[in-house]
C-alpha cells in the first residue's frame, strides 16, 4: 500500500478545516482531492486529532500483546510435547 503524504494528525486537521469552509476549498487550499476528503471523513468520521493518536498507541500496544501471546501459546505447545515425550 502507497505511504499517504499525510499523517493521520494532518489528515484529521484538514477534515475539521472542511467542516468550516467547503470541502472544495479545503481540498484546493491542501492539494489534495475532494474524494480524497470524503474517503478520510469515511475513516476518520468525528474523532480529533488526540483521538488518532491514542488510536494509533492503542494499535501498537495491541500488536505488541499478541505477539507475546503467541509465543506464550507457542511455549505451552512445546512444554505439552516434551512431557507427552517423556511418559
């Protein structure tokens, strides 16, 4: 997937620039297109610029703890086969 040139911070201040003005103006004053603002409204609908952020922390956070629980369950696996091995 293509890296955006906007962070989601970024992203979510020109959404609320929109909600002011027009979205024409908001997409001509940012370069970017008037699709282009509606397919962010559509992810990013009413959260601010905090909201995304904590979002974004609570994702990594995610990926992290389930990556721990898959070795965990990894090393219940092994241990379950070496004492099946040993009777």
């Amino acid at each position: 997937m293509r890296k955006s040139r906007f962070t989601e911070e970024q992203m979510v201040t020109v959404l609320r620039e929109a909600d002011k003005t027009s979205v024409a103006e908001a997409a001509k004053k940012h370069k970017v297109s008037e699709p282009t603002i509606y397919a962010w409204r559509k992810h990013f609908s009413q959260m601010e610029a905090a909201d995304v952020k904590r979002l974004k922390a609570l994702e990594i956070e995610n990926g992290r703890l389930k990556k721990l629980l898959a070795e965990r369950d990894l090393d219940i696996e092994v241990l379950k086969e070496i004492n099946a091995k040993k009777w």
